[in-house]
C-alpha cells in the first residue's frame, strides 16, 4: 500500500527539520520537505537519504501553497512567525482539502485559526493547532492534570527557555511579538487582557533552570484551554528567557521604543540572531541549550483541595518538532482522529497515548513532588 503524504511547510528550519527527521525515521509515511530554501531542503534530504521529495514554497502566495501541498494527507505547518503565516496556510489547507497540523505559538493568531471552524467542517478537514512545546505539551499536561481532579480550578503554564537553544529568526520576533502586547489570560472565568511581562511568579524547574521570576507573555494556551475544557476560574500562561539578562534587555529596548512597530522588531529580531551565539554568554555563566515547560493544577478531589505539577526539559527542537511528528504519525495510521473543525490539543487528543509516544522518543514527563 502507498505510503501518505506527509508535507512540512517550512520542513528546513530549526523545528520543521525535526519534524521531518522523526517522520523519515518512522519508515511510515512519504515525507515532503516544502520550504522557500529549497538548498537547505535538498541538504537535509541528502543527508537522511530514503525517498524525501523537495518542494519550493514561498508562503505568502497560495498557489505556491496549493502546488506545495497538492497530493498530501497532511501537512505539518512550520513557517514562522505565526502571527504572520499561520491564517493564510491554513486557509489553503482547507481549500486544498488537506489534514492540518502546526506548532502555532501566538494568541492573535490562534483566535484567528479557530475562526476558521466552520469552514473547515464544511469542507470536512480537520485542523490540529498549537502541538509543539508550548503549547502542546504544555497543553496535554495540564489535561491529564484536569483529569486526576473531580473539579479543576486553576491552571498555571510556565516556560523557560534558552538564548543557546535555538538559532531560528521566527522563534525570536514570536518572543518579541508575545512581551510587546496586552495579552489574554482567563481570570475569574472569563478572558481579561494583561500587559505582557506583569505578573512576575517565582517558579521552580528542575536544574540547571532552577526557581525563575516568570511573567505574563502572549501564548495560545489562556485562548483554548478554557474553551475546551469546562468549569475552570483561572488559566495563566507565563514564561521566562536565559540568561536572565535577556529579560532586562527586552524590557530596556520596549523601554526606549525600539520595538514599537513592526519594521523596528523586525530590523532588531535580525539583529538579535546575528548576536544570538554571544546573547546566550551573557552574565556568570552561559545558558544552558535546554528549554523547559511547567504545569500547576489545583481544584478538589472527594471534597478536598488538590494540585499536581509536571515539567519536561529538554532542546527546543525536540521539544517544538517531535510532538507534531507524532501527531502526523498517529493521524496517518488512524491511531487518532481530528474531526472536522479547528482543535487545540486537549480538544481532541488523549495525554496518556500522547506521552506514552513522547515516552519512546525519549522526552520524559516528571511529576513534582509537593512544595
């Protein structure tokens, strides 16, 4: 039997060359590598060897998309930033009738992706969003959280992550797109805008992180989780960089407006990736190429408080590129189903399944003992 069409956008990049390195190791699935630097794609796929194709893409034209994805099952999304791309793509995987899946990390663009809702179940295409590190991860932790309790209250995501742990363009203006807004959390049951960097927490992760002061920043999980998963009062999502100097120069440079507009984040996000190598020597000691993800669960069970805590640390690109690797792989092999629609991870996966699949690819959950 022919093998399904498995087609990364973006499949050259940072994460998207993850994605394809877990999908061409699973022997299941044709895989597609689509990306605007097609002489990268071709070095990659040299590189694996097998039968990887290589497409030309350029994202900001639909029919380059169309041509890209035609003859696909699916496609994996990763061209960033999304906040930029992720509407357009997804719309033409829906015209294109083609299974969706990304690693989407804005809030705005993931209000926008779950607009799509009705079309896509009109064309009958299923659109799995936001299943990378965070969120996705991040996502199905505080689900299988939810699940241990009779009734959850409150959610608390936090990531960290590491100036030495990526080299991707998209990954810094998404960090400068997401602490440069009002941002929505779920307080008190209903969504509230917050300015991004407030709420400073104290959160501890596992070393070499140790306990970060982490704030407030625009991610996707605030916008989904309450809407699939009833009955909570608060969902918050924080994050923190290292080193921690970082954190002082983003605010210095908001500080000084050189980051209000889209022209100015993009010339510094340029720069910013020149310097990336000596950002992540910064103060006594050099970031460490890891990333983190932290969920809090508190609510009752028989009557009585409760909470649960999980974390995972490992490098950005196993973290962001393999769960969407296993998605593509479980949907090819109709081990899950997306169902017609836009989905958030805890909107149509199971945790344990999930974790299990992560568990064989060597990304390890750990529960934190109480504090």
């Amino acid at each position: 039997m022919d093998k399904k069409n498995i087609v990364v956008l973006g499949g050259a990049g940072d994460m998207g060359g993850r994605v394809v390195r877990e999908l061409h190791k699973s022997g299941q699935v044709q895989v597609t590598v689509a990306d605007f630097r097609v002489d990268r794609a071709q070095k990659l796929a040299q590189e694996l060897g097998g039968d990887i194709a290589v497409k030309f893409v350029d994202a900001n034209l639909r029919e380059s998309l169309l041509e890209a994805l035609a003859g696909a099952f699916a496609t994996v999304n990763c061209i960033g930033p999304f906040y930029k791309y992720a509407f357009s793509i997804a719309s033409t995987a829906i015209e294109a009738g083609v299974n969706y899946i990304d690693i989407c990390d804005d809030d705005d663009a993931t209000v926008a992706l779950l607009s799509l809702d009705g079309l896509a179940r009109r064309k009958n295409v299923g659109l799995l969003i936001g299943i990378g590190w965070t969120p996705g991860i991040s996502n199905l932790l505080a689900l299988h959280g939810v699940k241990q309790m009779d009734a959850a209250e409150d959610v608390e995501m936090t990531w960290v992550g590491s100036a030495s742990d990526s080299e991707g363009l998209a990954v810094i203006k998404h960090v400068f797109h997401a602490v440069t807004r009002n941002t929505p959390m779920f307080e008190n049951s209903r969504w509230v805008d917050v300015p991004a960097l407030s709420g400073v927490k104290a959160v501890r992760f596992p070393e070499p992180f140790g306990t970060v002061p982490a704030y407030y920043c625009g991610h996707p999980e605030p916008v989904t989780f309450p809407r699939f998963v009833d009955g909570l009062k608060n969902v918050a999502l924080r994050g923190y960089l290292v080193p921690k100097e970082l954190n002082q120069l983003t605010k210095s440079m908001i500080a000084m407006d050189m980051l209000n507009s889209q022209q100015k984040l993009d010339a510094l996000a340029d720069m910013m990736q020149t310097f990336l190598p000596a950002l992540s020597n910064l103060g006594d000691k050099a970031a460490p190429p890891l990333s983190g993800i932290r969920v809090d669960v508190s609510g009752k069970k028989d009557g009585k408080p409760v909470s649960k805590s999980y974390c995972a640390v490992d490098s950005m690109d196993r973290l962001t590129g393999i769960p969407p690797a296993v998605a593509a792989l479980l949907l090819a092999e109709g081990k899950i189903t997306v169902p017609p629609g836009v989905y958030a991870p805890e909107g149509c996966l199971e945790p344990e399944v999930f974790f299990a699949e992560l568990a064989k690819r060597n990304i390890e959950i750990e529960e934190l003992g109480a504090e």
